[in-house]
C-alpha cells in the first residue's frame, strides 16, 4: 500500500484556524478520501459537513482511540497538539498515552505548531504574553475585576506550565507549517518540520494564482469584515477600560467602516461574535443593507472569502490571510491582532520572515475613509509586498511531501534516485565532453551508457526534485542528447551531411530537440511552475535577465576563462552594470534555478577588466596603473560579493578568499567529498534501501569522521557538492553497532529488544540536528 493509501486522522483542536489548515492540507488531494476528521462540540456544531460521511464529534480522546481502533495502522495528524490540553479538550499525559499506543500499532504522527517553532528557542514564559486559560475568552474580558484577574493569572500560569511539557513531549514529532521557507540542513530541527503549500487551493478557488476577477455587479461586489472573538476582545481593551464604553467606542468605528462600505456601491459582509452583529443591528440604521453573521462554517466563509473585492482584518495573522494571497486578492489588516499583540517580539519577527518575507503587513489605518479610489492606492503600494509574500508562499513543497517526511525508508529511496539520476545525466555530460560535441556534428546513441529515454526519466526526476545545482545542470544537459542520433556509426558526421533518409541530420537535431524542450523542459521550466506567479511585464523582464546572464555564461566558457587570466570587457554583449542589473532581478524575483545561475555566473563578471589586450593576459601580468590585473579582479570580486551576493546569500554561495586559502580549502573539500563518496559506494554495493540495517563495520571510516565530512561539504563546498553530501548524510543511520555480520530487517528487533527502526529514526533526527548546529 502507497503511503497516500493509508488512512489519514486528523483531530483538531477548538481553533477555527487550526480547522482551516486541516482543511487546507486536504484540499484537492488524492488522500483527502482516506481521511477521517475529528472535531470538538464547538467545531462540530457548524462544520459536521465538511468532510461528508468522514467528520466526526470527539468529547475526549477516548473518541479518537476508537476511531483509530477501526482503522489499519495509518498517519495521526493533530491540528494542534500543542493546543489540545490549553483549550482542555486532554490532559497532556493522555494525548502521550494516545501517541504512544498509535505509534505502538504502527502509525505516524505529526502536529501543526502554532508557535513557529519558537519552544526550541525560548520558554513559554518569555514568548508568551499572554494566553486565553482554557479557551474561555471570558477569562480575558473579566480579568480586570481584581478577583477575576487573579483567577486569570493562576489559569495562564497553569497553561504556561502545560505548554512546556507538550514541547517537551512533541519535540520527536514531525511539525508542519504553512508558511515559511522550506528547511534546509542549516535550519534547527530540520528533518523534524516541513512547510507546505497546497497548489489545489487554486482549483478549489476556481481562480488560476494571479486572477483577480470580482464581480462586474455592484450589488454581488463584497467587501467583507473578519472579526474573530480574540480580537474583539483585544479591540475592546484597546478602546476603553470600562467594558460598556470600551464596547461603545469600537461600535462607532465599527459601523463607520460598513456605512463607508455602503457610501462606496459595495455589500458589507460581516463575520464577528453574536454581541457585535446585534449592536450593530441594533445601532445601524442601514442594517437590513448588510450582511451580518454571527457564525459561519466554513465552507460558507470560503466562499464569502473568495469572492470578496477587498477583505478586512483586526488580525495580522489569520489563517484565511493566505487563501487571499495566494490567489492574489487584497486584503489589509486594521491591527496586529491577538496573537502579534500576545507573543514576545520573536514571535513577530518569525512571522515577518517566514510569511512577510521581510515586510510589513498590508495595514489601514481605521480612522481613514475607505473609499474605491483609497484602496486601490494601498492595493498598489503593497503589490510588490504582496507578490513576495505569494512567491514565498509557493515555494515550498507539495503536500505530499508529508508522506516522505514520515517515512525514513521513501527518503533514503529517493535519495538514492537522485543519486543515481545527477549520476546518469553527470555521464552525459563526461561523454558530451568526451566527443568534443559542440552542435556541428551528430554522434551515434551508442555512445550513451543508457538510453535516451532513461537519461529523460533522469532530467525529468532532477527538474522536478532535485536541488538547484542539480536541476540547472539537468536543464543544461538535456538539449545535449539531441546530438545523439541512432545509425550514425562508428564516426562522428557534420550536423548538414545526410542522414540515411536523405535528410540532413540537422532535421533530426532540431526535431528532437524541439520534443526535448516540449517533453522535458517546458513543464519544468522556472516560468512555468505554481511558484511563478508574475505578471506578463514581470515575466518578460525575468527572460530577458535570464538571457544577459546566459551571455555572460556561454562568453565565459567561449574565452575559456579559468581564474588564470582577464579579458577585455569589450568581448561583453552588455555593459557591466547591465549584468549587474540582471542578475540582481533574478537574484531579488526570479525562480531558484535562474537565480542559482546568476549567482554562479556574478563573479565572472570580475574577470573582464577594461584595457586588456585582445587576446587577453596572465592574472599576475601587470595592468595600465603598474599593479597586477588580479588587484582588480580581486577588489571586483570583494564588491560583487558584498553588493550583489551578499545580500542573497545561499548554501553555495562563499566569501571572496584569497588564493592560498583557497587552494587549503580546496584541498579539505577533495578529501571530504572522497569520504562521502566512499559512504555511497558502500551505500550502492549493499543494496541499502531503507528496509534493513547493517552494521558499522562497513564503513571505510568512524561516523564521527564522515559526519565532519558531510559538515564541510554544507557549510564550504560547491553546490554539487553540498547537495551529495545532504543526499548522503541520512543513510549513515542505516549503519548501526550490533548487527553482526549479515543484514536485518528494518523491523526486526536489535540487542535492546527494540526494532532496528527505532534506531534508526532517532539516528536520523541526531545526525539531522548535529548537521544543522
């Protein structure tokens, strides 16, 4: 059975936001059918539809065991377990119980973590500020009674206390985000997190990424009002200490907003608590006008949030925020909201950089009137924000990942196919060589080790899952194999001699390389992707960029160009700050692979130099002003790094070195990579494909010393390199003491009685970590 076969369990918590996200994981998805939903009284009441047949009302865990007890061993997903005792729906050793007898009969677990994984950086006492006991918002209303307050205290310290033994008990479960970077190896904890987008949302929505398409009738146009029960409560302490005032002030600038609404030829739509909806009833003499919901399930308000012209928020960072986004529709926010105003200031910051990408949120002032002309002005001013924002979205894995995630033998299996496939397409690239192939001649495709249709399956796997070295060098390599052409024989003929059809063998070239293009790189291409969500303007200027920075690639390799000598910047096709514009769009917008590019291809630029003899001259050769050409290469160099890279910096990106540390450090970097290449030969010759274990002895050196390996390839060597070495690192956990001289089954059990895997998945986790710090 597939791993997306499997039964899928989630329970949510009492949260609407944390319902969304279950739902927005399922959305679309093939394994949304294997999927049971378990939700409180609360959730239940308005949303036992959502899943048809599939959503069920749980009281207490007891409920989920016996969901679990009717179902083959499967994956557990908690939305959120950090959540689930704070809104008193547990204890916290009874969700351990549960985890514990669920692993125990074989299924997975993951949680969401709605405190961006902060708990591994700080204590709940200095990241919260302040939490809602129990769930009960009524604590945060009445808590400026002295007695009420003092209550309130006792209960937050309670669910302070709570939350640091759910980190505790949570920290080996996977955690799942919907936003944020995706982890690398440098990242704290990767291997236990992974972000997700869900492309289907974009079905779901019935709008493609970039549409904005609302309503051409005015009296269908909505603008539609967001007020959750937190953030009310927030706004009435915001507006007055006393309750019945407080409530009054936020009632006049509430009404303002949807009177404004109805001045502006739009329906004001308005989703908030009962108490607010009868005020306003009750105060707003154009009320029948409006459209008021004191609750709304959530297919309901999917809709409503689809098809709104504009969306108003009094919270930052709601969940719903990311369906608008990443459909491209405006919305804004009025105040940070409860969380912002509730965690410490790293939470805010986290936010800012794994949803913000670094900018602020789209804020409106509340005491300015919302007009049609005013809001298509701050549509404007955030359009570039809010294309980051969709962009970084996007760029993360697919919700199937989840699967791979759980699964320490399909990641060692993909491993190992990407291994063999930059392999496969690295032997092309050696033949290519090899044969001298420069595009005026056509060799036989018996001059491949595999065959063409196999080398495809290779670039296509690379394109698809590949790191951004690795990609690059597939897109790169792929037009090659047009070259190859059966019934040539044992000599190479010119690309316009005739084949044995009387044609020339250019036909045969461009036609394969026509069905090249079409079959591997155009559904691959960095355009073409969920990611890239840009406008025809913005695509254009990406191509155009990308082509500057090929020129540059194709002059460099035409001149030969080693490190060893200058050229004259009059051999460019463009000015330098031309290029350097180039490759800062691509570096800031552009997908990874383009930006990948130009950021290997920058310090090439550092090699043409003005006033160089035509046939070009020796880096230690001295220039016009007396002093070393590589004076000025190597100034260039520092400033490009500094101005253009630094600012962009990745893995493979390194600082400017001088040349005998340099030479040290390529030196360590051979070495390092000759050990890791021992560990996947060993890998390879055993068979290894995550279903058994064998015993250290195997390896040609201590785990210790590969470990160290595997650190310097991340942290120094090249992005080929980096990326074998993060390929390599989780097969070391498949190499354990005790096994004795034959292999055991994965499952078996080891000397401690326990199954190999156990080892083996706690391994995983400590080399995963001890890479990372």
């Amino acid at each position: 059975m597939a791993d997306s076969d499997k039964p899928l369990v989630l329970v949510v918590c009492n949260d609407y936001g944390e319902l969304a996200f279950a739902l927005y994981l399922l959305a679309g998805q093939p394994f949304a059918a294997n999927t049971t939903l378990l939700l409180p009284p609360r959730l239940y009441a308005k949303n036992s539809g959502v899943l048809p047949g599939r959503t069920f009302e749980y009281h207490s865990l007891d409920d989920v065991r016996a969901q679990v007890g009717k179902l083959e061993p499967g994956i557990l997903g908690l939305f959120s377990g950090y959540l689930l005792p704070i809104h008193n729906l547990c204890s916290t050793e009874d969700l351990e119980s549960l985890l514990g007898s669920t692993r125990a009969q074989g299924w997975k677990c993951f949680t969401s973590d709605p405190f961006l994984g902060l708990l591994d950086e700080v204590e709940p006492d200095e990241l919260v500020k302040f939490m809602a006991p129990k769930y009960s918002i009524f604590w945060s209303l009445f808590s400026r009674i002295v007695k009420m307050r003092i209550a309130a205290e006792a209960q937050v310290a309670e669910s302070k206390l709570e939350l640091g033994a759910m980190h505790r008990m949570l920290q080996g479960v996977l955690h799942v985000y919907p936003c944020g970077e995706s982890p690398k190896e440098t990242d704290q904890d990767y291997g236990a997190r992974l972000h997700f987008h869900n492309p289907a949302i974009f079905l779901q929505s019935g709008h493609a990424p970039a549409a904005t398409t609302p309503s051409t009738r005015l009296e269908q146009q909505r603008w539609l009002f967001v007020l959750g029960n937190e953030d009310y409560a927030v706004q009435e302490a915001k507006y007055g200490r006393a309750l019945r005032e407080s409530s009054r002030k936020f009632r006049i600038v509430l009404l303002r907003k949807l009177h404004e609404t109805l001045e502006a030829g739009r329906v004001p739509t308005l989703i908030a608590p009962a108490s607010v909806v009868d005020a306003v009833r009750k105060h707003s003499h154009a009320a029948d006008a409006m459209e008021l919901l004191p609750h709304c399930e959530y297919s309901r308000f999917q809709s409503l949030l689809r098809d709104a012209e504009y969306v108003f928020y009094w919270n930052a960072v709601s969940f719903s925020c990311i369906l608008r986004t990443l459909t491209d529709k405006p919305w804004f926010t009025f105040d940070d909201g409860h969380l912002l105003r509730g965690m410490n200031d790293a939470y805010a910051r986290r936010i800012h950089e794994w949803f913000y990408r670094g900018d602020e949120p789209p804020r409106l002032d509340i005491n300015s009137t919302l007009t049609i002309d005013a809001l298509q002005q701050a549509k404007k001013r955030n359009m570039i924000s809010s294309w980051r924002v969709r962009h970084g979205l996007l760029s993360s894995p697919t919700p199937e990942a989840l699967f791979s995630a759980l699964e320490p033998e399909q990641v060692m299996r993909e491993a190992n196919a990407l291994v063999e496939a930059f392999a496969m397409v690295q032997r092309l690239g050696g033949i290519v060589s090899a044969n001298g192939l420069d595009g005026s001649f056509v060799v036989d495709t018996e001059l491949l080790d595999y065959p063409k249709s196999d080398i495809q399956g290779a670039i296509t796997l690379l394109l698809e899952r590949g790191a951004a070295e690795q990609s690059e060098f597939a897109r790169l390599s792929a037009p090659t194999l047009a070259f190859f052409q059966p019934g040539v024989g044992a000599k190479r003929q010119p690309i316009d001699s005739p084949g044995p059809d009387g044609e020339p063998w250019r036909a045969a070239v461009e036609a394969d390389m026509v069905a090249i293009t079409r079959d591997i790189l155009a559904a691959q291409s960095p355009s073409s992707g969920p990611g890239a969500v840009r406008t025809a303007e913005e695509e254009q200027a990406l191509a155009e960029a990308f082509g500057i920075a090929q020129r540059l690639g194709e002059i460099v390799a035409a001149n030969k160009l080693d490190g060893s000598l200058v050229v004259d910047t009059a051999l460019l096709d463009h000015p330098k700050s031309v290029i350097q514009d180039a490759i800062a769009l691509l570096l800031e917008s552009g997908a990874e692979n383009q930006a990948e590019f130009a950021r290997l291809a920058a310090p090439t630029m550092a090699f043409f130099q003005p006033g160089v003899d035509a046939s070009g001259q020796a880096m230690d050769s001295p220039g016009p002003d007396g002093k070393p050409w590589r004076a000025a290469v190597e100034a260039e160099m520092i400033a490009i790094t500094r101005d253009l890279l630094a600012p962009h910096r990745s893995r493979s990106s390194s600082p400017a070195l001088e040349p005998g540390q340099a030479a040290g450090e390529a030196g360590e970097l051979v070495e390092a990579l000759d050990v890791v290449q021992r560990l996947h030969e060993i890998v390879s010759a055993n068979e290894l494909d995550g279903s058994f274990v064998v015993d250290i002895a195997l390896l040609a050196y201590p785990k210790s010393g590969i470990k160290d390996a595997i650190t310097l390839l991340l942290e120094s060597g090249a992005g080929n390199q980096a990326d074998f070495a993060r390929l390599a690192a989780p097969t070391l956990a498949f190499f354990q003491p005790g096994v004795g001289a034959g292999r055991q089954a994965i499952d078996s059990p080891g000397p401690n009685g326990r199954p190999w895997r156990a080892a083996v998945e706690a391994e995983m986790n400590a080399i995963t970590r001890e890479l990372s710090a």
